[in-house]
C-alpha cells in the first residue's frame, strides 16, 4: 500500500491491521459517545470535564479541531469501523 504524505489541516489517518486512529467529524457523534463524553469518571482519566451537550454542538466543537494544531482522534475497530475510544492532541 503506498503511503501519502499528510497535509496539515488535512484528517489525519494511521492503520493497523485490526484498528484504524482517525481525526473525527461529525458523522462519528454516536450515542455511546455521547455517554461518554458526559461521564464524569471517564473524562477524569482523560484530565478534563465532562461535557454535557447536544450532538449538534458537539459537532460544532469537532469541527473546530483544524488538524494542524488541533486533533480530536477516534479510535476504530475494523471491519465494522466501531468507536472504541478517542483523544484529543493540542499542539503548541
């Protein structure tokens, strides 16, 4: 498989052969992660607030990761691209 070169502000995307970690976008807002980002125990772990909003404004939130100094990467499950997991990088 021939590899390209990432873009910065592009999604960025790495692969194995049973995961795949993506920038995330509004089409992964699933109700699970909702639960998720909502949950004060898990959010902890990740050293921030949990955060209780509409799928709407998560998208709008998500949308302002512009993949060059901000990432919000989910974590895939292959072959049916199920959210397992996700972070965020901040670049300064």
């Amino acid at each position: 498989m021939k590899r390209q070169p990432w873009i910065v502000g592009m999604p960025a995307r790495l692969e194995t052969e049973r995961f795949f970690v993506r920038s995330m976008g509004a089409n992964d807002i699933t109700d699970s992660y909702m639960k998720w980002i909502a949950d004060p125990e898990l959010m902890r772990n990740l050293n921030t607030l949990p955060m209780r909003r509409s799928k709407e404004e998560e998208a709008q939130r998500l949308k302002a990761c512009d993949n060059s100094s901000k990432f919000q990467f989910g974590a895939f499950l292959k072959p049916d691209n199920r959210l397992i997991g996700f972070f965020q990088v901040r670049i300064d």
